[in-house]
C-alpha cells in the first residue's frame, strides 16, 4: 500500500464512472449549424465504402506528422502504397478469373478446410479464438 497522498502516482484511486452517473457532454457538439450538420452527414456517408474511414483516419494522421518524414521514408511509404495496389489489383483479378471459371463452390471448401485446420491448430496449442 502506498503512503497517503501517493496513491496517484502508483495508480491507485483512479477515478471510475459509475454507471448509473450520467456523462458530461460538451455544449460546442450541440451547436452546429444546419449546414455543418449536413456536411457532417455527406462525409460521413463516405465511410460506408469499405475501408474508406480507415484510409481517411490513417491520412489524416500522416498529414499531422508528415514533417517528421524525411525523403527517404516518403520513398518507402510511396513505394510501399504503389507495390500494395498492384498487388491487389492482381489478386482480385486472379480471385474474379478462379470463381468465373470454377464459381464459388471450391472457394467455399478452401474457405471450409482453412478455418477447421485453423481450429484444430488453435486447439492443438492450447490458445484461444
């Protein structure tokens, strides 16, 4: 137990909410205009194509601390993003030319055999999904 008045500093007395407090919110998210509010609504239409939120977050991050990177790391980071997309591209073609000439019957096996050899394997090392 640590000392009195030092229990902050060992992380004990943390403050917890209680569930039955209600939050505090902020009055400046309840004051956006109408305007606001439907540009706020357009964009967030935006994340309903897959991986569009995650692309804009991770933008928006590298924007912020894209003065940390020097030359280099943009070439890596650029060519990283270029060698992703090609990569992609023809993994969904080769994906899109094996289900238009064998359907999607043998993907459902493999996708069938991969999961219980991932369950046996899960089970076989004692850890858990």
């Amino acid at each position: 137990m640590a000392p009195p008045g030092n229990q902050a500093a060992n992380g004990e007395n943390k403050y917890q909410p209680k569930y039955w407090e209600k939050p505090v919110y902020s009055t400046q998210f309840f004051n956006v205009s109408f305007a606001g509010a439907l540009l706020i609504g357009f964009v967030q239409c935006f994340s309903m194509v897959p991986g569009v939120s995650r692309a804009a977050a991770t933008g928006y991050d590298l924007l912020k601390t894209s003065s940390h990177f020097n030359n280099g790391q943009w070439t890596l980071l650029i060519s990283g993003g270029l060698v992703a997309f090609v990569s992609a591209m023809v993994a969904v073609k080769a994906f899109i030319a094996f289900v238009s000439r064998y359907g999607f019957r043998h993907f459902g096996y493999y996708r069938i055999v991969l999961g219980l050899f991932f369950l046996a394997a899960s089970a076989a090392l004692g850890t858990s999904l």
